[in-house]
C-alpha cells in the first residue's frame, strides 16, 4: 500500500558520510553518558520492596510522600498504579548482607504500613513483593544476556537471508539505536527497568524488520537495475520504501504515544524508550545500515552470479 509514490530517487548516499560522523558522534556521547553517570536501576535489579496500596477515594502520591518521609524513608517511589485509587511503592535495599535483608524489608513495610494507616484509615495493603540483591544480579545478567543472544540470532538470520555484510552492517545499526537510548536513560537518570529492557529488545527486532525491508528491495533492484552502481541501486531501493515506512512507523508510533501520554506511570519509561527507539530505528535501519553495508564492500556479485563463460568450443 503506497499514499504517495517518490517518483525522483533521492541521493542519500551522496550524503552518507554525514549521516555516519552524525551517527558516530551521537553514539559516543552516549557512551561516554553510560560510563560517567550509568543507569538508574529499578529495584528489580538492585533489590528492595514494592508494595501495591489502595485507597477508597483518589491517592494522592505527594501526601503520601510525606508520610514515608517522615518516617525516615527518603529515597523512594510512590506513582498511581492501574487506578487513581491505587498506588506502587517502591523502597530500595538498604546495604545490609545475608539474612538480615529479608527481616530489614519486613520491618520497612510494617513501618509504611503503619505510617499510612495513621495518615488515612482506608488505607489498605494488597500486595507485598521483596527482592532480593542476589535476585537483583541474576536478572540483570539474564537481560545482559538476552540482549546477547537477540544479538546473535539477529546476525545468523540476516546472514543467511542475505549476506554476512548486511548482517554486520544491520547489528551494529540497531545496536547504535540501542545504545542511544543507553544514553537517554542516563542522560535524565529515568528508572531502567524490566518493562524497559523489553522494549529495548522489541526496539531490536523491530529495527531489523526496516532493514531487511530495504535489503530487500536492495537485492531486487541489483538485479533489475543491471547497469546502476551501488550508489544508485542503494538510493532507488531507500526511496521506494519511503512510503512503507510512513505508514508502519507512524501507525505504530501513535499507539506508542498513547501508551506514553494515557498509559500511566507503571508503562511510561516503556513506551519512552519505544518512542526514542522508533524515532532512531527509522533513521539507523535507512540510513546508517545502507551505507555501511557499501563500505563492507557489498556489491551486485553478492546477489547476482556472473553468467558462466563457455570454455570449449563445440567438436564439429
């Protein structure tokens, strides 16, 4: 389905160096983010109690704020859940080892739990969740090695559909896009949690399906386009995807943003980092794999096999 059709081809390759130095920069600054400033983990990783509490009438967060700050609880979360009668607190792990964790989170929610009452009778506790800083660790090195093995399983699929530089160039693509959003998270210290490692991994696959897209219709048009150098085969195929790509991203991205602006506290870093991811997905996928793929030195003989010479002369 096309709204419109490109009928000029549009030379983004003539552009590509800049597109890479923009890529390029924008990937080192949010590494050099990651290692200066890092990520702020959610209790999932790091440890620590969420308890769900309802209320009668509408919570009100801020109040409850400080009722918990009065009690000596400062570094915590407090954000409507599911309802507006309905809140998520979260309390970090306090640094005490061994078995004593478990009886120091016990005693935290029994303080809470009296706190609130004391500030509101209707106050009432539905669920209580304590994790760990061992269950922290074995989480955090489970999504490390998801992330590793979508990774993996991305590069052997797309070698085999295409060629091994398309694979290279689409894994170093979308982990660009995963990184950027690295770096957004520890630009503005956004809790990193386990709803965002799975949009992080959804960023992935979603990113590999623009490419193999263009790969696609990249490998078509050297076959078509027989006298048409990569520059050119690169450009027409880019351009006749334009219109797919409308449609998809900007079909999904308002569903993403009405995830972002109506889904609530418990799915707004989701879809944010769906947001980010989309948003760079679109320009890495087109215009970061393309060219990068050209520099690995892909070519029509990648796709197209020469058409073999006769090397003996029929006996008469």
């Amino acid at each position: 389905m096309e709204f419109f059709k490109i009928r000029r081809t549009i030379p983004f390759m003539r552009h590509a160096k800049v597109f890479n130095i923009i890529s390029l920069v924008t990937f080192l600054v949010a590494v050099a983010l990651l290692a200066t400033r890092g990520l702020h983990f959610s209790i999932e990783f790091t440890g620590g109690t969420v308890m769900e509490v309802s209320y009668n009438h509408a919570a009100e967060p801020e109040k409850i704020r400080t009722a918990l700050n009065g009690i000596g609880l400062t570094d915590i979360s407090v954000q409507n859940f599911g309802s507006s009668r309905d809140v998520l607190i979260r309390l970090p792990l306090k640094s005490v080892e061994g078995t004593s964790q478990n009886v120091e989170m016990q005693k935290q929610a029994e303080a809470v739990t009296r706190a609130l009452k004391a500030q509101d009778a209707s106050a009432e506790m539905k669920r209580v969740e304590f994790v760990g800083s061992q269950v922290g660790k074995e989480l955090a090195a489970d999504g490390a090695l998801a992330l590793l093995f979508v990774c993996i399983g991305i590069m052997v699929y797309l070698a085999f559909r295409f060629e091994w530089r398309f694979a290279v160039a689409t894994i170093i693509a979308n982990l660009h896009d995963v990184v950027i959003i690295l770096g957004f998270f520890a630009l503005f210290q956004w809790e990193f949690s386990l709803p965002v490692l799975a949009a992080i991994l959804a960023v992935l696959g979603y990113s590999v399906n623009e490419s193999v897209v263009v790969f696609d219709r990249v490998r078509e048009n050297f076959r078509k386009m027989r006298r048409a150098g990569v520059d050119e085969v690169m450009d027409a195929s880019i351009t006749g995807t334009i219109s797919r790509t409308i449609i998809t991203h900007g079909s999904t991205q308002m569903m993403v943003l009405s995830i972002l602006f109506f889904g609530g506290a418990t799915l707004h870093y989701f879809a944010l980092a769906l947001t980010i991811g989309i948003c760079f997905g679109i320009y890495s996928s087109v215009l970061v794999a393309a060219p990068l793929a050209k520099y690995l030195g892909a070519s029509r003989e990648d796709f197209v096999k020469p058409e073999k010479k006769a090397t003996e002369q029929a006996v008469p």
